[in-house]
C-alpha cells in the first residue's frame, strides 16, 4: 500500500489538529528555508508523507524541569511497597 499524501493545505490542518505549529504560510517558508518536516516535490505539486508529519509531530515534544519531575515522582512512587 502506497504511503499516504497530503498536499500542503492539508498537511497544515494535519499538524494544527495535533497540535504543532504549522500554516500554509509556515509550511512555504519551512520550505524554503530547509526546515520543517520532510516533504515531495512531484512536478510542481509539493506533497507530505503522514508518516513524516508524524515523524515531525513528535519531534516537537520538549521536555521541561517539571515534567521530568512529575515522570520520575510516578515512577518512584510505583516502585514504593
């Protein structure tokens, strides 16, 4: 089964729906600049993979002092008798 391609208007409403930055606009400048999640240049049509837009999504995950804080409590408090 041939992977799943959106173009860019749906690509961006992908990434808005998981909650990552990401217009149309946004998606047109990320290209032009080498960033952003990876893309297909068929002809003049651009397209995403929903697996690298997946890929991306997760990327952007950051940790922060309290989430590692909050992780290791419930892992520490599961480990207590």
């Amino acid at each position: 089964m041939a992977p799943r391609r959106l173009r860019p208007r749906e690509a961006a409403a992908w990434l808005a729906e998981h909650g990552c930055p990401g217009s149309l606009a946004t998606l047109e400048s990320w290209r032009c600049l080498g960033r952003g999640p990876a893309f297909y240049r068929i002809g003049r049509r651009i397209a995403y993979d929903v697996a690298d837009l997946e890929a991306f999504a997760a990327g952007q995950r950051c940790e922060t002092v309290d989430s590692i804080d909050v992780g290791a409590n419930k892992a520490g408090a599961a480990g207590r008798p």
